[in-house]
C-alpha cells in the first residue's frame, strides 16, 4: 500500500490547506477579540439579549416563535423545526452590545423562515444530500485511496462530498442576509446608540467570516480531492 498518496499523508494537503488553516485562525481569533471587546460593553438602553430578539420578531409582524436560553458560548441558534430562537447564556439575559448584535441575528433567520426566503429554502433543500455526505463522503474517499482497485470509490466519496461545500456555499446569502435584517432593525428601531450600533456591526462581521472560512476550507478540500483523483488517473 502506498501510503503517499492517502489523503494525510500528501503533500497537496499543505498546498490547498495550509492557507485555509491560517485563514481558519486568523478568523477565530478576530471572532473572539471582537465578542470579548462588545460582550463587556452594555448598551445604554440595557435591553437584553432576549428583549432584542423580540423586538425584531415584532418589528417584522412575526408571532409564534419561541425564545429559549440554552447553555454553552457561541451556541445561539434558531430552530426552524421547532420554530425556537435558542440564545446561550451569554446573551439571554445579558445587556451587551454583542449580545443584542448575535440575538437580533437570530431573530433574523425567524423572520427569514417565516417570510420564506428563498436562499432559506435552496439551503434547507440541500440539508438531506449534505447529510448523507457528511456521514459517508470520507468512508468511500479513504477506501477509494487505500488501492487502486477501489478506485471508482474515490469518485463516490467526491461527489457525496460535494454536497456538503454545495451547503456551507449556500449557507452564506443566509447568515449575511441575518445579519442584514438584524443591524436595519437595529437602526430602524433606535435599539442601539450609534456607535454601538458599529460595535453589533463589528461583532456580526466577524461571525460571519467564520462562515466564509468553512466554505472556503471546503471548496479547497473538494479541490484537492479532484487534484489527487486526478493525479492517480495519470498513473
């Protein structure tokens, strides 16, 4: 077995990946700079994580939906299944500018599911398909890679995973429309001063990119996983 061409153990995993990891980082630690800067300043109105969020479900004619507190940092998100905005403790009850920024975004994709935004609905379309792809794609890939023999198990393993760079892609108009609704309520409802309405900017700014670095992480894995087929067709 040759194992230089598995997928560890190539020299293309630094090529493609190496710049996604420094990516990844950079992007983490901005995230957590920015949430730790806005997380430790209350807005002046002392409106709450929670009182936020409704705030926005209101200013949008959205009724029925449901806010819980749930626990964990950076856990906040809205369940369409069950119709629940779920905020972690760190901005439930918390009078922060973050915490208005990340609960307001959350009340965005309520106001996206119940107007039924059409990225919304392209995304939720894909869920199955990435999936299936996410539990089986590296099974066939890796069994793919052991021997030549396998091979066509290789091209399986591709394209399952290809439905999930398809998913973290469409993720994005998603969570950037979120944050879209979320600051023009914001400014729209005078809930935040107006530099702390640059502090929730900032602070869903740098939640967004890490969105933008995980697709970014998956177009290249797909691509060296193409390289490498490639390659082994050459042989």
């Amino acid at each position: 077995m040759n194992f230089s061409h598995l997928y560890y153990y190539n020299w293309s995993y630094f090529l493609f990946m190496l710049p996604c990891f420094i990516l990844t980082l950079v992007v983490q630690i901005k995230m957590k700079s920015t949430f730790s800067k806005y997380g430790s300043m209350a807005n002046s109105r002392g409106l709450t994580g929670y009182e936020a969020a409704q705030k926005v479900l209101s200013n949008n004619g959205v009724s029925g939906v449901r806010i819980e507190q749930i626990k964990g940092s950076y856990t906040d998100h809205f369940d369409p299944r069950t119709n629940v905005i779920r905020l972690s403790e760190s901005v439930y009850n918390a009078n922060s500018i973050a915490a208005v920024g990340v609960a307001c975004h959350e009340a965005g994709h309520a106001v996206q599911y119940a107007q039924g935004y059409l990225p919304n609905k392209i995304r939720s379309a894909i869920l199955p398909a990435a999936n299936i792809g996410t539990k089986a794609s590296w099974i066939f890939i890796i069994l793919g890679l052991i021997t030549s023999a396998l091979q066509p198990l290789l091209y399986v393993g591709i394209i399952l995973f290809s439905a999930c760079v398809l998913f973290t892609v469409a993720t994005l108009p998603v969570e950037f429309n979120a944050s879209s609704r979320a600051l023009k309520c914001i400014k729209e409802t005078g809930m935040l001063g107006e530099t702390e309405y640059v502090g929730a900017k900032r602070t869903l700014q740098a939640a967004a990119m890490t969105y933008v670095a995980a697709a970014a992480t998956s177009i290249m894995q797909l691509l060296r996983l193409v390289f490498i087929a490639a390659g082994r067709n050459r042989r």
